[in-house]
C-alpha cells in the first residue's frame, strides 16, 4: 500500500479501527475521488470571485429541468421516518455520546465535524465510539470513578454521523506523499467498519453532509457511495444522507442537491450560523448592503433567512424528503434558574415556529433540551412521524429575497464586536486543546459560530461599519484594542500555562484573519496548521 499513518494512535483499540482492510479503502477513495474533490474546490472560489464582484447569485439556468420535472428521492428507510427531535454533539468522547445515546432523541447527529476538534487521538476515538456504540459495547469510566454506560430503558437514538467537509484534509493520512481528505477518512473509516453492523441492528450507514456548495459537490459524494456500497457487499441505496444547506450557493441549488442524491438521501437541514458565515464570505467585496446585524439580532424570522427555511421546507416535501431544523444552542444553568428559564422560553418558541412551519423535527444540543423539543413536534405531528404531507405550494421565493440582507433587523454594536472577538478567541482556544465544542454565555459554540464571529469583524472593519452603540467607527486599531481587552477579560481563571499554550496563540490567529486584507475561507484551516503543534508550546 502507498497509504502512511504519520502518527501512531493513542486510542485503546485503534489498531482495529486503522487496520490494513481499513487503510486499504481510504486508499482507494483517495485514488478514485481524490483529484474531483480538488477540482471542486478550487471552483467553488471561480464562483464566488464572480458572485462577490456582482452582488449576484440566481437559479442556474442549465438545470432548470431539474426544479421543474416531477420526481422524488428514494423513501426513507424506517429508522429515519421520525425524526421529531435531533440532538447534536462530538462522536470522540466517551462520556458525551453515551449521554447523546441515553437522551431519548429521535436521532443522534454524531459529529466528527464543528464540534470535534480534529485532533489525530479524536479522528481515531470517534470512529472507535461509533463502532462500540454500533455493537452496544460503548462504556467508560472517568478518572473520579463514575461509570457511564448504554441504558435499556430509553429508546436509542438513531446515529447519523457528520464526516469533515470537502475543503478539511488529514494531516495524519497521506497517500503517495500527499494528504487525504477528511471527509473521505471520516466516511472511509466509519463506513467500512459499520456499515453491515447497522444493518444487522436494523438502522443502516447514516450521514450529515457538511458545507457543500453545489450539486457537483453532491454528486462526488453520491459517487463515493455507490462505489463503498459495491466495495463492501451492500445493497444500493443502503446509505442514506442528510444534506446540510448551510452555505448561500447551496440554497440555489436544493432541488439540484436532492436530485444528484435523489437514491441516498433522507432530506436538508439548514444550518443557520454556517449559512450566515458563507453569506458573508461570499459576498464579502460586495459592500455595505451585505453587512450583516450583529448575531444575536440575526433571528431565523428575519426576511432573507425566512425566505431560505421556507424554500428549505418547500423543496424537501415536495421531493418526498425531510425538512430538519436548525440548531437550538442554550445551555441550560443548573446554577441560574432564570437564565434556564429564558433559555427554555427562547427553545420552544423557536422550534414550535419550526414545526408551524412544516419541518419534520429540529435540533438540540443539551440532553435538557430534548423534551422541550420533543413536546412542540408531538402537538403538532400527533401520532405521525413527520409531516411531508405538508406541501408548501404558496412558497415562492426568489434570488432577491434570498440575498436580501439589508431588509434584517438589528445593528452593529460595540458590544457585538466584543462578543464576536471574545467567542472567536476563546472557541479556537478551546479548539486548539483538542475540544470541539464548549459553552460559552449559556450558548454551545462549535466552529461554526467562531467562524461567523470572525467573519462579521473583517465585514464590519472592511466597510468602516459606525457602531450603534457607542459611535466608533470599526478600525483597526479598534479591533486591536478591544482584541486586547477582551483577550485580557479571559485570562481569569485559566490556567497561565494553558492561557499560553493555546489562548495567546488562538488572539493571534483571530486578530491575522480580521485584519488580514486577504479573507481565509476557513478559521480551521489555518487552525488545523497549529493544532499539536509545537507552535502552540508556551515560551
């Protein structure tokens, strides 16, 4: 084999998972897929230099058959038909997604993805975790002695895993010399050791699709799958994948999306702060009318993300696919019994507009969520599964409304910059130490809102935004200074050899991409450079 593992794993039982049998399909992935996956990327910033100097995206004129023929995606298999309630959370440790297995969701999005730091040790561990969960053997026991095991007395959640997006590769894998994909290590080692495991238990090979851009994104992985279902012995149409529309070029291509899946998909979700991060960065040399309000005040009721939920639902029942919510991220307060209550509040009133609006279920990412969530869907889908039934032929919504960023309520404040700086810094520190996901002001922030926090500040300073609140206008010598603050503001109460082992080195990469002229497409990316590195060893 051509394949190379450039670092050993520390997982207990990761020789099974990085066996010659394993190693061998990723190699094969990596030959037959590979050089497509680049390709794509690299065009995907042909498209976006066109729409960012046009202000433009529109309905592609060469598919156009597509949206207007009559046809519908495979029926879902029956593990997947309700899906009411979805809780979120990392695939890699132990304790995290055995409480995701014992929270009586409908389906556990296992996540080797924004909320999973892609550390070698986690790439290995997830995979392993997915396999012991598959096998219902997942157990652990923490340093403090507690025992955390699978219960008998909950319905277990159907596991549907996010493998990395097209654009993260594998440091840790390379073939002939060269990296791999993430997403074809993730998929490669999950699916093969899995799959026929699933099968047997009656649920099947399950996945989220990240941050793709296009139909031909979707149909490499359509291709990946029909190739890794004959590679293994499994019937066709046996893999079944949710696709996430959470990039603005996505959104104009749904129908195209489901139809290039049209034999493996279940339905789309939309990823709500990813969809506003892609917004920005692709019309980010478009000017002040794409300046996007601070996030907090970006709600799923303003008038271009209504237009993008309501296509979302419209498209997916009328293709025979399930619509899924976005993400609800309060963490509750066991010690603020009235920031819980508000969280509550905001939860329910969001996924009871959710289910009003004919999604078949949403997203949660505390186990104290998943009844709230779960109560809104029961009133309103009874004893049914879902509500595909629920045609929305008064849906019709076009390229204005979906780019309409000007018509969202809110403002740029100095405190939003401060939030932006403080999430981003302190998200990417956390990611650093090789943690994916962490509460942050009672919310769960994972890659995705570091991403918008980052974004929005090189928006704002491009566009010498004036703050709402204080009058500044956003410089670089104000996002120097309140970086410094708000840097400063964490340092209590973290250790001072991990504040410079991986806070210092997170403000520097936070304050070089707001700053920097030129815009990173992705944090991770750069990141992912630092991650383990010795870069990150304190001075």
């Amino acid at each position: 084999m051509s394949i190379e593992i450039t670092t050993p794993t520390d997982v207990e039982g990761g020789d099974e998972i990085l066996s010659p049998e394993a190693l061998a399909f990723v190699e094969e992935l990596h030959h037959r897929f590979d050089a497509r996956r680049l390709e794509l990327l690299a065009a995907r910033a042909v498209r976006r230099e066109a729409a960012s100097k046009s202000g433009r995206l529109d309905f592609l004129a060469e598919t156009r058959e597509v949206r207007e023929g009559d046809w519908t995606v495979a029926p879902a298999p029956a593990a997947l038909t309700d899906r009411r309630v979805e809780i979120t959370g990392p695939a890699a440790p132990p304790k995290m997604a055995i409480n995701a297995l014992n929270s009586g969701a409908k389906v556990w999005l296992a996540d080797l993805e924004d909320a999973a730091s892609p550390t070698w040790h986690n790439v290995v561990a997830g995979v392993r975790n997915l396999l012991d969960a598959a096998r219902g053997t997942l157990a652990y026991t923490s340093p403090q002695g507690k025992q955390y095991a699978l219960r008998d007395d909950v319905e277990r959640p159907t596991v549907v895993t996010r493998p990395r997006g097209w654009h993260l590769p594998e440091r840790h894998v390379l073939v002939d010399g060269a990296r791999t994909s993430g997403s074809l290590v993730d998929f490669g080692l999950h699916f093969f050791h899995t799959a026929k495991q699933l099968l047997a238990n009656g649920d099947g090979p399950y996945y989220y699709l990240p941050k793709m851009e296009s139909h031909l994104e979707a149909r490499l992985w359509n291709d990946v799958f029909v190739f890794a279902q004959d590679y293994v012995g499994i019937p066709q149409g046996t893999i079944r994948a949710t696709v996430l529309i959470e990039t603005i070029p996505a959104a104009f291509e749904m129908d195209e999306i489901l139809y290039e899946l049209r034999d493996h998909v279940s339905g789309l979700n939309a990823g709500r702060w990813d969809y506003l991060f892609s917004f920005i960065k692709v019309f980010r040399d478009a000017g002040e009318s794409f300046v996007i309000p601070d996030r907090a005040d970006v709600s799923m009721t303003a008038p271009f993300m209504r237009a993008y939920t309501e296509l979302l639902v419209a498209t997916c029942h009328r293709r025979g696919a399930f619509a899924m919510g976005g993400m609800a991220a309060f963490v509750p307060n066991r010690n603020d019994l009235e920031v819980t209550r508000a969280a509550f509040e905001k939860v329910r009133a969001d996924k009871t507009r959710e289910a009003n609006d004919g999604f078949d279920g949403s997203w949660v990412a505390h186990p104290d969520l998943v009844p709230i969530c779960r109560e809104v869907f029961d009133g309103v889908l009874g004893d049914r599964p879902n509500q595909l039934e629920k045609q929305r032929p008064d849906v019709e919504v076009t390229a204005e409304q979906l780019l309409d960023a000007a018509s969202a309520p809110g403002t740029v404040t100095e405190q939003g910059l401060r939030t932006n700086l403080s999430v981003a810094v302190a998200y990417t520190a956390v990611w650093l130490s090789g943690d994916g996901a962490v509460a942050l002001h009672n919310l769960m922030e994972d890659a995705a809102t570091a991403e918008i926090s980052r974004s929005q500040v090189w928006q704002q300073l491009r566009n010498g935004v004036v703050l709402a609140d204080s009058g500044r206008t956003v410089t670089p010598e104000l996002v120097r200074e309140v970086l410094a603050e708000e840097v400063e503001g964490l340092r209590e109460g973290i250790d001072p050899e991990r504040f410079a082992r991986y806070y210092e080195p997170a403000a520097r990469l936070v304050g070089e991409l707001c700053l920097d002229e030129g815009f990173a497409d992705f944090l991770t990316l750069p990141a992912y450079e630092l991650l383990g590195a010795e870069a990150l060893d304190p001075a």
